[in-house]
C-alpha cells in the first residue's frame, strides 16, 4: 500500500516477452518518455492506480515510478488536494500518437475537459518530456510549458531523474527545483500507519466474516471473530423477541467486552474484527423499549470506555434482500424468522449508529451484488481508504 518505487524489473521481463518477436534493434528505437498524473476528486488514488494499468497496457513499459505526493491546487482555489506522481515510460510509439493514446487514458477514467485551464478533475495525464526533443504544434508543446514553474512536478521528477536536462532551458531537474519560486508545500505520502483495531461492521448476513478473515492475514493482524454459534438465547429470541430481547443483548453485551478486552491483554500488534463494541448499541436500539434501551445504554456505556477505541470502521452496506439470500444460505435454523422488515429497521439504526461516530474514521462499502471476487475488490478499496487516512506526511 505504500507508493510505488521502482516498476522496472518485472515489467521490462513482461515486455520483453511481449515484444521478442520483434526485428534487432527496436529497444534503442524506443523512446524515453516522463508522464505527470494527478488528479484530486474522489477515489485520488485508485485513479492513479488505474492511469498507471492502463498506460502500461497500451503505451509500452513504466521504467520508473516516483512516489506518490500530496499539495494543494496550483493555479486555483479548491478545498481538494492533489495527489501528483511521475512516471518514466518507454515506447515505440510516436510523439502525438502517445499524446493520443494519454487523451483517451483520461477519457476512459472519466475525465470531462472543461473550457477552464485550472479545475477540479478526476484525473490529469501531461507529457513532460519526449527523449530530447522540443515540439511546439498546435496539438502539443513538448517540454511542457510548465514544468519549470510547478514544484508539484520538479520535486517527483527529481526523486527519479534529478539530472535529467531541459532541452530548452539547459538546466537539470534539480537545478530547475532549486531555482522555482513556487511556495506550494509538496508532501511525500509515506507508507500508512495501519490503525491497530479495525473492525468490520454491517447487518446480519453481510459478509462482515468473510472480508474480515481475508483482510486480517493482508494487514498481518490477529483476526478477531464474534463468538455467537450455539447461543442459547439466540433461538429463544427469534421466537419470542419482546420476553428474551433485553437478556439477549445483555450477554451480547458483556461477551463481546469479555472477548474484546481478553484479546488486547495480549497486546497484538493489530486487531482485525467482524464485530464492534458498538453493535450492542445499533441492535439494541432495534430490539428494546424505550425504557429498557436506557438502562442498557447506561450499562454499555461503563463497557465502552475499558475497551480500546476501533481506529477504523469499515462498513459493509447491504440491501434487505440480498441479505435475507445470504442468510437463507447459511442454514441456522433460529434465523429462519427473520424478516425484511426487520433488517431494515437495522440498517437504519446502523445508519444512525454511524453517523453518531463521526470521530472514528468510516468506509462504507456498498454491496449490490455478490461475486467471487467481491472480497479481493473490497480489500482494494480498504487500501486506497487507508492511503487516503493513514499516510503519514512529514
């Protein structure tokens, strides 16, 4: 999850496997390209994760990534920051036919290009640098024009080709960072400090378990499963819910904060749960009268404050009726009495429960369909949702 450094031995394998049929000599025709992608609107870093893919796919082989930085807009006002990498390609392609290639690159990611120089965008793909050569046409102006004025640009082009030369200016990168009166703070996102207790929270039949035993080994944390198989009251409650709720959540309530508080006297150096403390209180809030949810609000309170804090939650957001097929397919026979009506009352008090935790840093992912790898997709998203919260800037 940390920024990409180098790209180059197994990519340049791959290409050669690729490109081993073709006459002696087409390396050196190849050209040595810098591309500089940003963008600051919405998923920031999948966007650069897709761009760099889909460069690789159909431009030729990324030899050299920088890191990954963060600043402000340049040029503009705007509450988003950036986040800007440079990467150095090889290609056989030509000038504008790359230039071409860059352009549906952006399309294809969602970029709508505004008649204003400097906005917003989702994603933004210049070319710095073509070998050496200087091209001024009216479809592009190679060195970018620029890229002397732009420390969002000098200061990855110095990570990776600090003596790279100006065809123009005749002055290396480094030179060029060193002379550039831009003010903007530039900020290397370093790898992520991962939070030491995260938990997977969602309705009943939602895949919190699933996704929890995967990301678990991922992040190397110990893996933290909710001990309810074979819970007496469980059956009892699904019968008769209004005699057996307050009881059930009780000992919901004080087994979770048994479980919970034996696992950190340990002091694992991360905690991946499919369960939070606070469970007790959305199902609670579900399942009890009024007068009976207060006394157990003041009792979940005296618990909630010996146990650790979750540093994240992740949120597993599910129709009614997808989760109803999930939980038909797991075969307990005391959740056979549950109903849409009922999952939707939770799903709304977790709606309420969350928004309450605004503190606690949240990543809600929505599940409107089931698949093989809807595990391996999630797990993505909580990478990028950890970059985005969690890198350290210096």
């Amino acid at each position: 999850m940390s920024a990409p450094e180098t790209t180059g031995c197994a990519e340049k394998s791959n290409f050669d496997k690729i490109n081993n049929n073709r006459s002696p000599g087409w390396k050196e025709s190849m050209n040595k390209v810098f591309l500089g992608l940003g963008g600051n609107l919405n998923d920031r870093l999948g966007k650069l994760e897709k761009a760099r893919e889909l460069l690789q796919k159909r431009c030729g082989t990324i030899f050299r990534a920088s890191g990954i930085y963060e600043t402000e807009a340049w040029g503009m006002s705007s509450a988003n920051r950036f986040l800007n990498q440079v990467i150095e390609i090889h290609t056989l392609l030509g000038a504008e036919e790359l230039l071409d290639t860059v352009l549906s690159v952006e399309t294809e990611l969602g970029r709508v290009r505004s008649t204003e120089q400097y906005t917003d965008r989702l994603i933004d793909i210049d070319v710095l640098f073509f070998d050496d050569k200087v091209i001024h046409s009216e479809k592009m102006k190679i060195p970018h024009p620029r890229l002397a004025l732009r420390k969002f640009v000098l200061v990855p082009l110095c990570e990776i080709a600090p003596e790279l030369v100006h065809p123009v200016l005749k002055k290396t990168m480094q030179q060029l960072l060193e002379d550039c009166t831009d003010d903007l703070n530039v900020r290397l996102l370093k790898p992520i400090q991962v939070p030491k207790y995260i938990c997977i929270e969602g309705n009943i039949g939602s895949g919190k378990t699933t996704l929890a035993e995967m990301l678990a080994p991922h992040l190397g944390a110990v893996y933290l499963s909710e001990q309810f198989e074979g819970f007496r009251l469980l059956p009892l409650f699904y019968k008769d819910p209004k005699r057996y709720a307050f009881s059930l959540e009780f000992s919901f309530l004080l087994n979770r904060f048994e479980h919970i508080s034996a696992c950190f006297e340990n002091n694992p150096p991360r905690v991946v749960s499919d369960y939070s403390i606070y469970k007790s209180l959305g199902f609670a809030r579900v399942n009890l009268s009024e007068e009976e949810f207060k006394l157990f609000h003041l009792q979940f309170e005296n618990v909630l404050h010996k146990l650790p804090e979750p540093g994240c939650i992740i949120h597993l957001n599910t129709r009614p009726e997808h989760l109803l097929q999930n939980i038909a397919k797991r075969s307990r026979t005391f959740e056979a009495g549950i109903n849409q009506a009922y999952l939707e009352r939770v799903n709304s008090a977790y709606t309420a429960l969350f928004s309450s935790l605004s503190h606690i840093p949240q990543l809600s992912l929505y599940v409107d369909k089931y698949h093989a790898e809807l595990e391996t997709e999630h797990i993505k998203a909580i990478d990028r949702f950890l970059f985005e919260n969690f890198a350290e800037t210096p």
